[in-house]
C-alpha cells in the first residue's frame, strides 16, 4: 500500500458493523461514473483505505485532534464514522460521500453525531475538482450581526438566523486525517462555575432584546429553559395579556400557564448567539455521557446553574434597572418535564413580586 503501509487498521474500525456505513467498493467503471456524478477526483488515499481496510463504517479510533498553527492539539471533536464509497442500498439515489449541502466542491467524510450540525468535509475549493483536497471541519454558526458573516449566495449563509463556519482545516490531505485519529479523550468535568458569567450574559442581551421587541405589552416574566436531554439554554418571556387570553380558556389552569415556560409567547432569537457556545458544549458534554441516569445528572446541574445565574442577576438589581415593572423569574425545562418539588425550590430561590 502507499498511503496506509504502517497503519493498524485492526485499532481503526469498530468491530461491529452496519450496512448504511459499510459498502462493497465499487468497480471501476461505477467509480468513474461516481466521480463524474461528484464533480471531482476522490483521493487516492481515501480508495485506498476502502480497498485494503474497510469501505466506510463506525470508528474506534474517533477523535480527532485540532491543532493550533504550531501543530499543538488543543482539543479533540468526535467523528463517528467514516462516508463509504458508492450507494447503499436505502438511498439507492444517493452518493457515499455525498456533497455538503449540495454545495459543489464539498463532499462529507464524516460527522459528529454527539452535537448538532459538525461534519467533517473534503474541501475541493482551493485544489480544484482534480486536486488534492484538505480536511476541514464545519460547525453552525448563530448570526449576531457582526463583521464578516457571510450574506447573500456565500455558501456559508444559511438564512438570517445561522450560518456555516469552516472551524479549522484538520488535515492537509485524507491519509494525514485517518492517521491522526486516535481514540476520543475522556471528556474533563464541565465547568459549571466558569460558564456562569458567559449564561448570565446571555440572559441579559435576552431581556434586553425581549423588551426591546415586546415593549408595547406589560411584560411580566422571564426565564431560562433547558431541553430534556440537557442539551441546549434559551430564554423566553411571557406578557400579562397572553397569560390572561390562557387563563381565560382554562382558568383552573392559571398557575400552570404562570409557570410553564413553554407555554410563553416571547423569545430572543437574536440572541441565540449568545448561547451558542454554551449549547454546543453542553450538546456535546451531555451527549458523550451517554447513559440516561448520568445526563439526568447533568441536565439538573445545569438546571441549578440557570437558577444560581438568574438568582444573582436579581440581586444585583438588573431587572429592577431595565424594567420598573415586577417580573416572575423562573427555570423550566422546555417539555415541562420539572418535579413538583424542583420546581418548589426554584420558585423560592427566585421569588420576586407575583404578578
């Protein structure tokens, strides 16, 4: 082999296989005819790798390393599983690997499937369709209206909510990509104390923009919700009027619909770039725990975190400052899914004058 003669292959492939990953490797007339179809010249490297070792499939060795410009890793993404070569046969009208969103010049190699939207990407835009591409990996990004993000027919704009920011080329060719990976670092304890100052932040451009949008209706509460697998932090808001609309079609309801967050009318949405990065290493933490006890831990961690945040940004008079008006704080997980006894100790923690 040329590109792979030293590389253990029985360390590279979990032993389980699944036929959507695993492909027989095409002949070489339907290789030909893939290529056309792609655009481009797949890497020799990457036929190679399917020829001698294994066409596609989940990885043991599933971390892979980003480096900074001395070639130093300063922190490792999940990837798990290498595209095979050709068509399966549940999509018999899809390529392996397909193209990154249609976009011509990007093909998928593989993803992260532990966060949303992380794939990593052959990238034919600097070599040309006959060349040697890179290894690039590929994140959302939330808009926040800053210098620089892509608008218009750039295809890294999404719409007007997000956008695709290429994060780091993590191999200048695909045999560097598979000899890098190595098995993905156990994760350290997530940082609950350190991200406080970056969640309160976040609530409070969220309140900002909430009264900015909402002004003209008596707003009368706030919170921070969190999904149920721990996974993301948003905020939202409810108005006196929309309250009273649902307390009159169930009036035996009231408290409910006081309380339960997802049943209020406002958000920020453009603040959600303010807690991107929160989500994306919350999504990622809570995902690789795996085991649905252990992210229930996390998720009422992350439950007190919000409670601690809006707890302090009361005492420190912020909503009094922006809002002469009295305002129900509260954390709710989005499904409503609190115990009776959670959502006691919040409401204590949090209490301000009922509405």
């Amino acid at each position: 082999m040329k590109y792979f003669a030293n590389t253990d292959f029985d360390k590279l492939w979990k032993p389980e296989m699944n036929e959507r990953f695993t492909l027989p490797l095409p002949t070489d007339d339907e290789m030909t005819a893939l290529e056309k179809r792609l655009g481009v010249k797949l890497p020799a490297s990457y036929i190679e790798l399917s020829a001698n070792s294994q066409n596609g499939g989940f990885l043991k060795r599933n971390g892979v390393p980003v480096c900074d410009q001395s070639g130093n890793a300063i922190r490792y993404v999940k990837i798990n599983h290498i595209n095979p070569i050709g068509r399966t046969a549940f999509e018999p009208i899809h390529d392996s690997p397909g193209l990154f969103y249609d976009i011509p010049n990007l093909l998928i190699i593989g993803e992260n499937w532990d966060a949303d939207y992380e794939f990593f990407v052959l990238n034919y835009m600097d070599c040309g369709p006959d060349g040697e591409p890179t290894v690039i990996f590929i994140t959302r990004k939330s808009k926040c209206g800053s210098a620089g993000e892509p608008s218009g027919d750039d295809w890294r704009n999404i719409n007007e909510k997000f956008y695709w920011e290429i994060t780091s080329t993590v191999a200048h060719t695909f045999d560097e990509f598979v000899k890098r990976l190595v098995v993905m670092p156990k994760p350290v304890p997530f940082d609950f104390a350190g991200r406080k100052g970056l969640l309160k932040q976040a609530a409070q451009e969220s309140f900002r923009q909430i009264k900015k949008t909402y002004g003209h209706e008596e707003i009368i509460s706030f919170g921070l919700y969190i999904d149920d697998e721990g996974t993301m932090v948003a905020a939202a808001a409810n108005t006196k009027a929309h309250l009273e609309e649902c307390v009159a079609k169930y009036p035996s309801e009231k408290s409910y619909f006081t309380y339960c967050i997802s049943e209020w009318c406002c958000d920020a949405p453009l603040a959600l770039y303010l807690f991107d990065p929160i989500c994306k290493e919350i999504s990622a933490y809570s995902r690789a725990l795996g085991a649905e006890n252990k992210v229930k831990r996390f998720r009422d961690k992350l439950i007190d975190l919000c409670v601690e945040a809006l707890a302090e940004l009361k005492e420190e008079g912020f909503f009094v400052k922006e809002y002469n008006h009295p305002i129900l704080l509260n954390v709710d997980i989005s499904n409503g899914g609190l115990s009776t006894a959670k959502a006691k100790k919040i409401r204590a923690i949090l209490a301000s004058e009922i509405i």
